[in-house]
C-alpha cells in the first residue's frame, strides 16, 4: 500500500456518490476520504410515504480500510426500538468480520434496509395517548420521521390552536399585528408540521383506547389520591404552586435586602461567605451552616459579600452555640 487512497476505496467513494448522489456525505481531508454518512430508508418503491423508520449510518473509514474494518456508528433512528437497533448493530459486526479486506459500504447498506423493511412500522408508544401503534390504528408519521395516532395528532393540534389564539387575544392590538401566525409543530421536536388537521380528525380514535378497560376507582387509586391531595395543599401552603385564581398566597415574593439580613439573624445559619472557620468549633467547612440561596464560600459572583453588611453570620453562629 502506497501513502496514496487505496483504489478499492477511491471506487467504492465513486460509486456511492453516483448511486446515492447529494444522498451521501464524504468528508475529506486532503481528497482523502474520511468519512460516509447516509439515511437509511426501508424499501418501498417510490412511495416515500410508506417509510415510517429510518436510521443515519456513519462509516468512519480507519486507516488500512478494507483491510482493516471500518468504524460503523447508528445514529438518530427514528421508529426503531432499542432491540431492533441492537439486532442490526450485531449483524453489521458479523458483516465487517465477513467483508474483511473488501468495500464493505454497499453490504452494510443492504443489510439495514433489509432490515427497516421488515420492520417498517413504527414501534413504541404514540407519545400524546401514551397507547401502543396496534393492527387497525391509523396513525401518521411527520416530516421528522415521528408518529402519532392520527385522531392524538389532530386533538393536539386544535388544542394548541386554541391556545395560541387564546394567547393572542390577551395581547394589546398592535401586537397582535405583528404576531406570526400560528404554525402547528410536532409534539416530540418542535419542528415545523403541515397537517391536514380535517382529514387527521376523521380517524378512528386508537384501537386500545377503545378496548382497554373501563376505568375503575380502586382502593389504591383511592389512597394515592389522599396522598397527592395532602402533597398540593402543603405545597400552595408554601406558595409552590401557581394556582389558578387567588387561592394561596403569591408566588413569587420579592424581599429588599434589608429582610435578607433580617432573615439571616433570626435563624441559625452563618450566612458570612468567607469567614475564616473557627478551630475546634465543631462548625468548621460544614456546608449546612450557610443559609439557604446565600453564595457559597469562594464564590466570586456580582452579590459577593452582599451578606456581610452587619455580620448576621458572626450573630448567626453564636446562635447556635
Ligand atoms: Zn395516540
Ligand atoms: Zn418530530
């Protein structure tokens, strides 16, 4: 071998790029080919609509390729579950092994589409009603490659054209001018949609929603509700929760720093950020002793020192004496 590109390598580049055309990417370096990155679609003729999985493959060609063995990665797979993937990942190794000393990319190309053909449906849940995809839904798959039961995708689109109207509305008038107008986007990665919402609505609602069973209170049920109830009234208690109306008490609630100083004498947490630990007090280098929200020691930030004013800390640790 020569310090020039091995021809077997150089025909293989050719022929991928004459085949896949602006499908395929090569990264080179000095004209040297370092790299083939491809989306693999399952077979279905020219219907591209029928493809509802598909999976980047990177080939990092090692130095020695073929003679050495490439370095495969999967990335992004779309309606592949993690077994399938995995499946795939073990025939590509067989595959390199076999292929030793010989362009392997078209092989490895053949064999995950084989594979994305067979199992050309997505897997997994629809992320909006949390059923399964089961013979006799009819669900779409987006431009991302993502896919919901058709009648989830339509109810979350109209909800969420309700919501930005409704949103809209609270605006004075000349930002509602300038306002874009609503762009529907997928649930999983915000990227643009244009759906149909008229024709997804006429699907059936998803096979399992149907069959599952009817919803029973059981006594289970029951006590987590209990628990969860206690946990909500404890949390708007403490202001934890933004509540619908003015039940509770604000929020949010915005001291001056003069009730920060307050606060910090009252209790008893050293709250002095870089106070040189006393020996032997048996406080010393104990991060628990700072007051909640107060810088840590060493911190360099715009509030250093901001509680020192005072010495609240000083007053603070006799406290707790
Ligand atoms: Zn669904
Ligand atoms: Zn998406």
């Amino acid at each position: 071998m020569s310090t020039s590109v091995d021809e077997r390598v150089t025909d293989e580049v050719e022929a991928l790029e004459a085949i896949l055309m602006d499908d395929v990417v090569i990264k080179r370096v000095d004209d040297v080919p370092q790299s083939i990155e491809t989306v693999v679609h399952p077979s279905t003729g020219d219907d591209t609509d029928q493809q509802y999985v598909c999976v980047t493959l990177e080939v990092k060609l090692t130095p020695g390729y073929p003679d050495n063995s490439p370095e495969v990665t999967l990335r992004n797979p779309r309606g592949l579950d993690d077994a399938l993937l995995a499946a795939i990942n073990s025939q590509i190794q067989e595959k390199l092994i076999d292929c030793l000393g010989q362009p392997v990319v078209f092989e490895l190309l053949e064999l995950i589409r084989e594979n994305l053909t067979e199992s050309n449906l997505p897997s997994g849940q629809c992320v909006i009603c949390l059923y399964d995809f089961t013979e006799g839904d009819v669900f779409i798959k987006t431009q991302c490659y993502h896919y919901f039961h058709s009648h989830c995708l339509a109810s979350h689109l109209i909800a969420g054209r309700k919501y930005y109207q409704e949103e809209l509305e609270k605006l004075p008038n000349w930002q509602q001018m300038q306002a874009p107008p609503y762009q529907q986007t997928c649930p999983v990665c915000r990227c643009a949609l244009t759906c149909d919402v008229d024709t997804l609505k006429k699907a059936p609602a998803p096979v399992e929603s149907i069959t599952a069973p009817p919803f029973r209170l059981t006594a289970e049920l029951k006590a987590l509700q209990l628990k969860m109830a206690a946990l909500l009234s404890q949390q708007v208690a403490k202001g934890g929760v933004v509540a619908v109306g003015d039940t509770g008490p604000p929020p949010l609630t915005i001291t001056s720093p003069a009730d920060n100083e307050n606060e910090a004498s009252i209790g008893s947490a050293s709250a002095l950020p870089d106070a040189k630990p006393e020996l032997g007090n048996g406080h010393n280098g104990n991060a628990s002793h700072d007051a909640p929200g107060s810088p840590q020691r060493g911190y360099k930030g715009p509030y250093r020192g901001f509680n020192r004013r005072g010495k609240p800390g000083r007053r603070g640790r006799g406290a707790s004496r």
